[in-house]
C-alpha cells in the first residue's frame, strides 16, 4: 500500500506537507462513491455509510449544537445535520476540503445544508477560527457565524482523523474548550493496532511493524493512491488504482488508546462508552479484507485477532 522512506527536512513538516496531500484529493473524493455526494444530494434523507455506522451509539441530535473536526468534504458533517442538529459546524484545514464541503451545503439546502457552516483551520486553532469567523459574520451584518467554543452540545470526529494529528494531549485540550459542560465528544477512529501492522506482507501474517505510541516524529510515507482507490479497486476487482495524484507523501503519528484515555480524562471528561469494533470504512490491507455491511471491510481470515477500529464517548464535567 505505501514505502516507507527516510523524510528529508523539506518533509518534517507535518502541515504543509499533508496540506498538499489532502488539498489534491479533494475534488476527486467529492465524485467517488465511497464519499457518495450524488446519492447524498438525490436522497434527501440519506446519511454517510460513517454516520450510519455510528448511528447506535451516537443517536439523536435534535436541536443540538455539533462541531465536526477534521471534516474533509462535508458528508458526515450534512450526516450529522440530517440527524436533527440545530447547527453543525465543519472545520478543517485544507481549503480545497472547505470548498467541496460549500458546495456540498449550497446544494443541499433544504435537506440539511442550510444548517451548515464551514471554517478552514487547523484543529488545534479551532477556538481561535470560530471567533474569527464570528467577528467576520459580524462585520458583514450576518446572522450566520458558528456558535463559540465552550457552547458545543457535540464533538464528532469521524474515522481515519487523529493520525493526521501530532498531539493528542493538545487535541484533547481543544475538546474540552469547544465543549458545554455536559456535552459530550464522539470519536469513532481506526485502531492503533491497526495503523500498527504491516499492511504489505500479502502472507496473512498480522505482523506489527510501525509504533502504536505517540511519537515526537510522524512516519513519512508515500503513495500514488489512497484509502478510497485501493477501496474501490477492492471492491470492483480492478486491479490497483493509482498514479492519478502528484502529492504523494503524507507524515502520519499513531496515538495508543491509553494515551487517548488519559489525555480526556487529564482535561476533565469522563469516559462512557470505550467499544472496539472488528470493522473499518475501507480496505487498509489490500487481498486480505472483504466488504461487510454498508462500507465496512474486515479481515477475511481471523477478523478477531485484531482490533479494526473502535467507538469513544465522553462527556465533560459540569461544574
């Protein structure tokens, strides 16, 4: 799936370097059908294949405020809005990402999007762009800046987000200050045994070859496709898909549950749902995972020998 390589400086920086990445990716996303913009924009009612995923434990969002970290494109966040928020608000830092999720909201007023808003920041400046972004609403006389931090009913974050991250103690941080007291964070993220394993052996051995801690340095690595060609190539039996982007390089840290726990914990949040799942949104070890249910992929053989992803819940502290 990638090669690993030794990064030269040019590649320490995690920003630029995943800026690139991710910014190139955008408007090839936004037409596939792993991410399903057509079906989404057709079916007024229809939700993500994530959000569906997280639907049980996530439930509900009549009348909430949510706030959707790392949102790429917009489907989980419209995903969310579908669900009955009074406000969704997406954020993230790539601003071709930003762009396609606008759009994705422009058309989609009157099925959701209408409750929309999207701001370009990094994660870690979340409560600074929120503020910035109100003072703008307010400059033009408008009525529709996001809600402040600190007024959020709900964090969502959606799968394949933290390992873009370097800390989780500052991710963990910003929850917090986005964060009502009483509201709560949800996560659903691949597993960090998972993003651990050697995905090339082609042997079935599930062998552990990146670090499952935090590290101060990302795992450089590159790639000609990504998570959604190698999905798709699985799923039509295509053969490999790639060579179509010229940002290839991507720097990547891993974040042990433990550490994950005790980051939300240190900021007051109480942990109430911690549930590992045999399933992820996409194919992550290419001939070895078949399709099951709406979008989900799991090993063929000795699914329960690894955790694939896992649900978080947390709710903070009142008082």
């Amino acid at each position: 799936m990638t090669e690993m390589s030794t990064p030269s400086q040019s590649k320490t920086d995690y920003t630029s370097v995943n800026l690139k990445y991710w910014d190139e990716r955008a408007a090839s996303h936004a037409t596939t059908k792993e991410y399903a913009v057509h079906h989404l924009l057709t079916h007024p009612r229809a939700l993500s294949a994530v959000v569906s995923f997280d639907l049980p434990l996530l439930g509900p969002l009549t009348g909430q405020r949510a706030i959707h970290l790392q949102c790429h494109i917009g489907t989980d966040t419209l995903s969310l809005a579908r669900l009955g928020a009074a406000e969704v608000v997406g954020v993230d830092f790539s601003p071709a990402g930003i762009h396609q999720a606008r759009t994705l909201a422009s058309a989609a007023q009157g099925s959701g999007g209408e409750k929309l808003t999207f701001v370009q920041s990094d994660v870690y400046a979340t409560p600074s762009a929120l503020e910035a972004a109100r003072a703008e609403a307010a400059r033009e006389g408008s009525k529709g800046g996001p809600s402040a931090a600190g007024e959020y009913d709900l964090v969502y974050t959606g799968v394949g987000a933290l390992c873009w991250i370097p800390s989780i103690v500052r991710w963990a941080e910003v929850v917090h200050a986005l964060l009502r007291p009483g509201g709560r964070l949800f996560i659903r993220e691949a597993h960090p045994v998972l993003w651990s394993l050697d995905e090339k052996r082609g042997d079935g051995v599930l062998a552990l070859k990146y670090p499952y801690f935090e590290t101060v340095e990302p795992e450089y690595s590159e790639a000609d496709d990504d998570y959604v060609d190698r999905t798709e190539a699985e799923r039509d039996g295509n053969g490999k898909k790639g060579g179509k982007y010229e940002n290839v390089g991507m720097l990547n840290f891993n974040h042990g549950i433990g550490e994950m726990v005790t980051a939300l914990l240190d900021v007051g949040m109480e942990i109430r749902v911690l549930r590992e799942h045999e399933s992820i949104p996409w194919c992550h070890i290419s001939g070895a995972m078949r399709q099951v249910g709406d979008g989900e992929w799991t090993l063929k053989e000795g699914a329960n020998r690894v955790p694939h992803s896992f649900t978080l819940v947390a709710v903070k502290r009142e008082g």
